[in-house]
C-alpha cells in the first residue's frame, strides 16, 4: 500500500463573481443562449445580487467555454438566424461545486446613497431631505411588486433559486419599513427643532473631533 500523499487539487481559476453566476446560471437543466440567461438574470439575480449586462454574460460564457466549463452549439431558429445555446460541463459542475464549498462568501458589503444624505442632512432642507428618503420607501414598494410577479412568472421553479426570490422579497420589506422608519424619525427631529444641532462645528464654534479621537484635554501636550 503506498504511502505518498494525494495530489492536491488544480487550483480554482481566478474568476470573478459574475462568472460564477453565469455558470451558476447554466448549472441549471437545459440549454440557453446569452440572452435567455440575461432574462433570466434580470427576473431573478438582480433582485439579491445583480443583473450583468449582456456583453458582460457573452463575455464571460466564452470565458467559460475557454476553460471547458461550458460548451456551445448553433441551432436554427428560422430560415435568416441562428441562435448559439450554451450547456455546463462535468468540468464545470465540478469547479461551481468546489468554488461554492472552497471560497467563503464574506459579508455585503453596504453603500447606502439614501442613509448617506442622512448622515449629512443638516445641509439639506427638510423637505428636500424627506423627497429623498420618501423616493427610496416608493422605489422599495416597486422592486417589491416587482419581485412578487417574478416569483408568479420566472423561470426559477427549482427550490433554492426560490428560496433566494422569498429572501429577496423580505429584503425589499424591509428596506420599505426602515424608509418608512427613517420619515417618522425625521419627522420628529423636525418637530423638536433639532435638525442644526449637528452642525459643521460643535456649540462653541470649535469642531467636533472625529469619533475615537483624543480629546484636547487627554493629548498630553505642554499646558500654556
């Protein structure tokens, strides 16, 4: 019985997320062309991940034929156009298995234009302030309708691309609650008058130090 150690696996080539999508995409049963996967992608990933612009999709399924993970045929569609269809490889298979066990998912990462404007909403007028916040709630109640008919009409009726379109639906409440949350609080910042109170300087005209920053009294400096 030999004694050597196992050969270590050949090293996941370094794609990015969007090719993994895409082979996520075509991991499921049946051939599809370019197009099919952007509508597809536009009816189910934007709503949690997002949706690839269609010569970001054609890049990368030749990008994933070049390693063998996915292969293509011609098919007629009428007498003047061919259309090219796209299927996974056991190759392919293999690697999203393996992309999916081996490299971690790491956590969101947040860049929210409305809380931003928040931050910063003693520069904006109250109204002006409100509009934004109130336009995000109108956009969320949107995508959420939106989200709702392509759970009745997508073609994601295997269980864990919908399991992903019902998280996506919570997410879209949410986000509409915490707009709606966000109007009521500055609502009641503007009743009390307190909308200035975080101007750009602190009361006695100094400005505030940054957040984890000594104070003028703890700097240890020469005393005058």
């Amino acid at each position: 019985m030999s004694d050597a150690p196992a050969p270590h696996p050949t090293p996941l080539p370094k794609l990015p997320n969007t090719a993994w999508a895409v082979l996520g995409l075509l991991s499921m049963p049946g051939e599809r062309s370019g197009y099919d996967l952007k509508k597809w992608a536009d009816a189910s990933l934007r709503y949690f991940y997002w949706s690839p612009a269609l010569s970001q999709i054609y890049t990368e399924l030749k990008r994933l034929e070049q390693l063998g993970f996915a292969v293509s045929r011609i098919a007629s569609q009428d007498e003047l156009r061919n259309k090219r269809l796209y299927t996974i490889t056991d190759d392919g298979r293999a690697a999203l298995e393996r992309w999916m066990r081996e490299s971690p998912a790491g956590p969101p990462v947040l860049k929210h234009g409305v809380v931003l404007r928040v931050w910063m909403g003693f520069l904006s007028e109250p109204e002006e302030l409100r509009k934004t916040v109130a336009e995000h709630r109108d956009w969320a109640d949107r995508t959420l309708a939106e989200v709702h008919s392509s759970e009745e009409a997508s073609q994601d009726r295997w269980p864990f691309a919908k399991l992903a379109l019902r998280w996506a639906e919570r997410y879209y409440q949410a986000e509409r609650d915490l707009a709606e949350g966000m109007l009521a609080d500055l609502d009641e910042l503007y009743e009390h008058g307190e909308e200035h109170t975080a101007d750009r300087s602190g009361a006695d005209g100094v400005a505030p130090a940054a957040p984890g920053a000594p104070s003028s009294a703890s700097e240890g400096g020469p005393e005058n």
